[in-house]
C-alpha cells in the first residue's frame, strides 16, 4: 500500500464509494496509487479524470506513444511502481523487448523511428531540466512531423506521469505482480 492511512472500507464515505467505483469501471480495479489518495476523494477523482483523458479518451497520438511517454517519464524519474505499470501495459502495444528496454534504460532510442525518439527526448527533457526546454525543442517535434495539438498531448503526458511519480514515489506506494496486472486497457 503506501506510508499514509487509506480507507479501506469504500463503503463508508458516499463520496469515495462513487469515484472508487467509477475507477472500478474504467480500469477493472484500484490501483495502489489510487488507494493512496482515498484520504481525498475529490482529489482523486480529478486525478483519474486527467489520467483518463490524458490516457485513453480521443487524442491524436496512438496509444502505443503514449506509452511509450508514459514509460520514459517513470523511468527518468526511477519510479518503479510507475515504471512496472507502464511496461505491463506497453507490451500490448509493443512487443519488442529490446525497445522496451531501450525506453527504460533512457538511451539514445536507437530502436525507435524517428519521430519516436524525438518525442521521447523531449519528454525526458522536460522531465530532468524543465528550465532547459526551448522553443527550438518545439521546433525539433514540428521537423519530424507532429502538429501542435500532438506536443501538447506529449507535453501533458510528460506532465501527468511526472505528477503521478511524485505521488507513488513520494507516499512510498508499493506493488507487486498482482497489482501491476489485470487492468482494463
């Protein structure tokens, strides 16, 4: 679970009850990121409003890239619980473990198209020197073919799972084998 106090028994707040069943729904079951933010029922339901915007609703970037954001974020911030989430989930969209690897590791994204390493640099920029992303890291995504709304939806993912590190990472979520699988895609 996590170093703080979580309701356990969903059944007693009306609140909680609601958005737990709502993440029920949309996910299958609760993840041990989210049993850490019971404490704060509006508040994690506006965080698994983003998630599921961010991550699954209508966007321009195919759900395999935004995985593949996803992992790199966790990885450049050592976040393993975030890190074995995200992997699980990115090899139903990828199955080349060497690739897979590569985006843990943060190398140079030698396996990648392109496009992909240009994103995913961006993303691990903005995540290790926030302060060093220039316009011409803009310019650098627009070279290789994304449109504004597409860095936008990689600056927001970058965004969302640095957030979402600093939540599991900072509360000391835990995990295990059980907890990372199982979740509706």
């Amino acid at each position: 679970m996590s170093w703080i106090a979580e309701i356990e028994d969903f059944n007693g707040d009306a609140d909680l009850r609601k958005v737990i069943a709502r993440i029920k729904t949309a996910r299958g079951k609760v993840g041990n990121i989210m049993k850490a933010q019971t404490l704060h029922p509006r508040a994690l339901e506006a965080h698994l409003q983003l998630y599921q915007c961010l991550m699954f609703e209508d966007g321009l970037l195919p759900q395999g890239e935004r995985e593949m954001v996803a992992l790199v974020v966790s990885a450049a911030n050592n976040c393993a619980y975030s890190v074995s989430h995200v992997a699980d989930a990115l090899a139903n969209y990828e199955s080349d473990n060497n690739k897979l690897r590569e985006i843990i590791a943060g190398r140079q994204f030698l396996g990648m198209t392109h496009r992909q390493a240009k994103m995913l640099r961006y993303a691990v920029k903005l995540t290790k020197q926030p302060d060093k992303v220039c316009k011409e890291d803009i310019a650098a995504l627009h070279e290789v073919g994304f449109k504004d709304r597409e860095i936008l939806e990689i600056n927001l993912l970058t965004s969302y799972f640095n957030f979402a590190n600093r939540i599991a990472s900072g509360l000391g979520v835990q995990f295990d084998e059980d907890e990372i699988t199982g979740y509706k895609p």
